[in-house]
C-alpha cells in the first residue's frame, strides 16, 4: 500500500510537469496569455546562407522502410529573367532547373549533366508539391538570387536549354548583370 501511495505521489508530481508548460492560474496571478505561433509568409521550410530548404512528402517505399520525415531539398534561386523564374538543385555534375512564368500553371523541369543539356519535361504546378512551393516562393518575392564568385567577381546563373548555364556577371558599380 505504501508502494502504491508514493507511485500516486510520484506520477502526480511528473504530471505536472506536463502540458503546455503554465500553471493554474490563482487570484493573485492571472494566467499567462500565449501569443499565437508566427504566421508563415513563405513555403521553405528552412534558409542556410542562399540554399532554401523545401520539404517533400515521405513516399510510400520510405514510410514502408521506417522513415518517418525526409531530407530536406536544398534549392538556389537563379532570379528572373523577362516573364521567367528559375530556381535550380545541384549534386554533383548534375543540375535540375525549375522554370515558371507568372501564372505558374506548368513548371519546366530542365536536367543538365556537366553543363550539357539532357532534356526538358513539364510538370503542372499542384498545389503542395516541391515544383510548385519553389516557384511560389519566386513569383511571391521570398527568394534572394544566389550570387556566386570567380575571379574576385560576382555572378549569377542562368540555365538556357540550347546554351547551358550562363555566367551573368553582376556589375559592381551600376548594379546590373551580364554576359
């Protein structure tokens, strides 16, 4: 009985500690006002240095595997270019472009291998889907250009499916880029 009596004790006390982290209000004390979480203005996940972090669902084989949550794709935003968005995923040698013009209905999926073109598919932009939060994120003014550096000289990139990736160079001095 007594065993009993201190495990009562026990689990009360750990269950205190549970829950939202407030404790019952009193007269003297009125209780605390949460303030609701932050209101998300833009669908990455996460931001490091100039790669946003866009989050995909688990697929079946995944889940059927134990995994619980996926890895991050890590994403740079190429920039704008006359009614074009484009953002881009490199591993390695390998690129994959995402290109959406405003209304984004389809999104151009462009691969390249070594800065060679290897082909082009389309996609419709789905609401939820990876494709679809980058390019949403571009149109909507939530991505930075990634600017990259050669030479003591910044740059950004652009992928052109006859020409390959670009170096558009960024002048210093009036703002402007280049070829």
């Amino acid at each position: 009985m007594k065993k009993l009596h201190l495990f009562v004790v026990l689990f009360s006390l750990a269950m205190a500690g549970c829950g939202n982290g407030q404790q019952a209000a009193t007269p003297e004390q009125p209780a605390q006002v949460v303030p609701p979480a932050p209101i998300k203005d833009h669908e990455y996940s996460m931001k490091d240095g100039m790669e946003y972090g866009y989050e995909r669902a688990v697929s079946a084989d995944e889940a059927n595997q134990g995994t619980a949550v996926s890895s991050l794709i890590m994403v740079k935003y190429a920039g704008k270019k006359g009614d074009d968005y484009q953002a881009y995923i490199k591993d390695g040698s390998v690129f994959a472009v995402f290109q959406c013009s405003n209304p984004c209905e389809f999104i151009k999926v462009m691969t390249y291998l070594s800065g060679e073109h290897v082909k082009t598919e389309r996609m419709r932009a789905t609401e939820g889907t990876v494709g679809w939060s980058i390019m949403a994120d571009a149109i909507n003014g939530k991505l930075h250009p990634f600017v990259g550096e050669k030479n003591g000289r910044k740059f950004n990139v652009w992928f052109d499916e006859k020409n390959g990736p670009q170096q558009l160079w960024i002048d210093a001095k009036a703002g402007k880029t280049g070829t």
